[in-house]
C-alpha cells in the first residue's frame, strides 16, 4: 500500500503580507522583498524568467529570513514581472513604472503655443 504524499512544507513565510505589486517612478530605485520559513533558505530571483544576479542594476540581498531584490535606476524595460524561487516555490511580483507621461511627452515647452 503506498503511502500517502506528505503536503510540501512551506518556504515563504507571511505570504499575505507581501507587497506584490511596487509601483516607482522612473530612474528611482524599488525594492520587492519575501520572508522564508527557514534563515538558510536560498532564493533566485528571476525577470520573465530569467535569472537575475547582482549587479550594478539589480542588488539580491538576505537578511536574517528576509530576502529582497532591489532594482536600481529603472527604465521602462525594467516594469513586469518577477518571481521569488525556493525549494520549488514562487512568489510572483509586478514593478509599474510611474511618471512616464512627464518624461516621454516628446515636445519641449516652446514648441507650446502661449
């Protein structure tokens, strides 16, 4: 008789806690965080599924079971989702680019007329 499957322990902690969606304005920076169960805990964060590392664009950092991925000097491109991975598990985040409107008009004050 096989036994029955174990329900998968749970990686994330506070999962309803969790601001999942940063909204930041263009060239600031913004910041998605996740709690772990577990301190050891490893995580990779990934954009449309690509694996992010630190870098001078993108900082992945750990503290205690907090784990955070912030995203420095935003660009339009850097608006979508991101996901949080450990042990098998997501968190799936949204970064909404504010501002656009004031920055990508295309026309300077003196073409207006007055």
């Amino acid at each position: 008789m096989p036994f029955p499957l174990a329900e998968p322990e749970e990686v994330f902690a506070n999962k309803a806690k969790v601001l999942k969606e940063v909204k930041a304005e263009l060239t600031e920076s913004a910041t998605l965080s996740c709690e772990v169960a577990q301190e050891k805990s490893e995580v990779k964060w990934y954009k449309d599924g690509k694996l992010i590392t630190s870098s001078k664009k993108f900082k992945v950092d750990c503290e205690g079971k907090s784990r955070h991925l912030a995203v420095k000097q935003l660009e339009k491109k850097d608006a979508g989702e991101y996901t949080c991975e450990a042990a098998g598990q997501k968190l799936t985040f949204k970064i909404i680019i504010t501002g656009e409107r004031g920055v990508y008009i295309g026309i300077r004050c003196c073409d207006l007329p007055f």
